[in-house]
C-alpha cells in the first residue's frame, strides 16, 4: 500500500512540476521586436535620422485623442527634395493591407514658416491610431536621408516620447550628377559605375544665329550606354512622377566619330538637361564625355 501511495505521490509531483513549467512559459514576457516600418503593423515612432532608398516606405504610427488638438508633422531630408511622406487614419492602413492600395488624408508640403523641408498639420474628431508613410520621392538616384517629427497636445506614442537627433548625419553629401540641380556641366569626362545615371545641364537661347545644336557622347569601356534630352518641362515632370520623357536620344552615326550623337533645335530658349544612363552590365565603372555643340548654347 505505502509503495502504491508513494507511486501516485511521484507522479502528482511530475505532473505538478509539468503544470508548473507550463504555467512559467505562458506568463513568459514575450522577446521584444524592433519594429521595421515595413508596414502599419511594423509601424515604428519617429525621432532618428534613417536612409530611405529608391522604392522604399517607411511607416510610422502615432496616437492621437481625438479631441480636435492640432497635430504638427514635419520631416527633415537631405537632400531636401530626397522624399515626401502622406498621413493615413486606420481605415486607409487596412485598405493597403488587403489590397496593397494607398490612399492617403493628408500629405507633406513645402513650408517656408516652418523648419522641416516638407510639412502637414491637422486634426481628427475620432480617437485612435495614424499612420505617416515616408517614401522615397525618386527625384534623385540614391538613398535619401529623413528624420520626421510628430507633435501635438493630442499625440502619444506607443514606446513612449520618441528621441529626437537634431542633428543631420555627417555622412549626408550632394551628389554631383545625381539630379537636374545637382548636374554637371558637359565637356568633362566623368566615371560611371555600373546602373548610374549622370545629368547634365546647359542652356538654350532659341535666337542664336544658327539655334541648331549637337549633343554627343564619347566614352571609353562603356557597353549598354545612351543619353536622353529634357526640356524644362520634361524635368518638372521628372520632378513629380520619377519619369523620364525625352524629346531626343542618342544614336550611333557612321559619320560622326562620336560613339552615339542627336542633332536639333528647341522653340524655346531655357535650361535643357542630358541625361545619360549606364545600363548593368556586370561593369564595375566606366566614363564618358557629354559635349553639347552649338552658338545658342552656354554653361
């Protein structure tokens, strides 16, 4: 009988310890998670300067009280044309969750009365979570620098009061060649890597004697090479959507002893934009020499 008991005594005591061990995993405090910004559900809390590549989103989440506070958000880039960002309520952030859609109830603008270089303010009449997504504007080539800030009576964040770094990373430069404001002036041979794209700028006056120009690329190793032209109009396009309309490209000609060249004339006088392109290739560099020929053109 004692050996029966002490049995039933081992196994209540396995199982109490089983039960125990359980019971300890459950209440467990879970591994914390960094969040990403890849989505509303990976939304991070502003504060810290971070890159924002070509193609990228960025979302932030913040809470708001829904008693009508104004709500300030201001985002710093380098450069300054280098992103935009859009607020979005919950409803909009679940709508980009089934379908991938963005629609958006505010965005960032320029501002010259405040300090960030894109800028919204608002207010909403129902509490709960918002979302700011930060994109990448693709006005220019490489990453972008963005630090946003969000402010408010009515504004909380999950994590607490998020950090601020007021100061821009060191590592932040202009990159010549990379934008329409940014371009370089032909006549200067200029090293490519594999997949850039360079601009060039030069002006147009319609009423030379002779307003017709050449525009020819020279280049030396540079294999799936071609240059494109864009008006004034073609840049602020460029500017607003990412794309590249051109009224001229290059093309090989037997007679000019440019690898490829295009010849024409403008109606209207202006600052005109070459923009030539290094496909990839597997290359690691190469160069090339822009030169814009003609009595109506000046640098």
């Amino acid at each position: 009988m004692l050996s029966k008991f002490l049995r039933g005594s081992t196994i209540l005591v396995v199982v109490a310890l089983l039960f125990s061990m359980m019971t300890g995993m459950a209440v467990a405090a879970p591994v914390s998670v960094t969040p990403t910004g890849m989505g509303p559900d990976e939304a991070m809390s502003p504060g810290d300067w971070a890159p924002v590549s070509a193609g990228e989103q960025h979302w932030f989440v913040f809470q708001y009280d829904g008693k009508e506070n104004p709500i300030k958000i201001s985002m710093f880039a380098k450069p300054a044309n280098g992103a935009q960002f859009k607020v979005l309520t919950e409803a909009q952030a679940d709508l980009w969750r089934r379908t991938g859609k963005i629609e958006w109830i505010g965005a960032g603008a320029t501002n010259s009365a405040e300090k960030g270089d894109m800028f919204w303010t608002g207010e909403f009449n129902k509490a709960g979570k918002y979302y700011v997504l930060v994109e990448h504007s693709r006005q220019i080539d490489k990453a972008a620098w963005c630090m946003l800030q969000i402010s408010g009576k009515g504004v909380s964040f999950l994590g607490g009061e998020p950090a601020t770094v007021p100061v821009t990373p060191t590592e932040i430069k202009p990159v010549m060649g990379s934008g329409p404001d940014m371009a370089f002036k032909p006549g200067v041979w200029q090293e490519m890597a594999d997949g850039q794209r360079n601009w060039f700028a030069f002006t147009y006056d319609k009423d030379a004697a002779d307003p017709t120009i050449e525009v020819k690329l020279y280049s030396k190793h540079m294999e799936g090479v071609g240059f494109r032209i864009l008006t004034p109009d073609g840049v602020e396009l460029w500017r607003r959507t990412g794309e590249i309309k051109c009224v001229g490209c290059g093309s090989p000609n037997e007679f000019d002893s440019s690898d490829i060249s295009w010849k024409g004339s403008f109606k209207t006088s202006g600052t005109y934009y070459v923009v030539v392109e290094h496909k990839e290739t597997g290359q690691e560099s190469a160069w090339g020499k822009i030169m814009v020929i003609g009595e109506g053109v000046t640098f």
